[in-house]
C-alpha cells in the first residue's frame, strides 16, 4: 500500500474535482493496480438516495502498479468511479472525518482492508 495523501493529484480526469484545493483531501492511498482517495467538498451533493453528503470516495483503476508516493500512474486512469459518503459511512471503514485532535484514521490505516473491490 503507498500513501499518496501529500502527493495525489488535485486535477482529476473529471469535472467534480477541478477546483478542489489539497487540504480538502482525507486520504490518498494505492494499491496495485487501484487508487482510492477521500475528499470533502465544501458544497454537498444530492445522493440517488436523496441524501447529500459532502464526502466523496473517488476510486481508480490504473494501467500499472502504485510503486511511491511520487508516481504519476495516477493518469493512466483504465477505470474511475465516484461514490458519496456520509461520516456514518466512512466512521464505519474507520475513518472519522468529525475527529480533530487523534486525527481521522489510525497512522497505519489502509482503506484497502475496508472496501471490496473485487
């Protein structure tokens, strides 16, 4: 697993994420061949369940493996797919975006063995 969460690019190959600014970024991390990372946006967006939720877990299928946190394979996106988290969702995979002081996940979290994937 490499953490990307200083490094992991702003820019990504939709629109959603365009004006996002660094600090707006929870978490970056990949593994293999796959790319997750959590941002939150100042303005929440309307869920197909009619909930908003201003958390969003982007993932990304890549052309080759995350090897070190100043890789670029993040733009050799193959697949990409945006979903909407609300903080009882995410406190659920372990991450707590409502802490401050102990911050939001463990130094040693890794998303990876909290979504499936495959």
């Amino acid at each position: 697993m490499v953490n990307y969460k200083n490094t992991a690019p702003v820019h990504v190959c939709d629109s959603l994420g365009d004006a996002l600014p660094r600090d707006s970024i929870i978490l970056a991390q990949g593994k293999g061949k796959h790319f997750i990372r959590v941002d939150r946006f100042e303005e929440a967006f309307r869920r197909f369940d009619g909930q908003e939720s201003r958390y969003r877990l982007f993932y990304a299928e890549l052309s080759d493996d995350c090897e070190s946190p100043d890789d670029e394979n993040w733009c050799q996106v193959k697949y990409s797919e945006n979903q909407w988290w609300k903080p009882s969702e995410l406190a659920a995979i372990g991450i707590h975006v409502r802490r401050t002081k102990q911050g939001m996940y463990d130094a040693d979290y890794n998303v990876f063995d909290h979504v499936n994937l495959f």
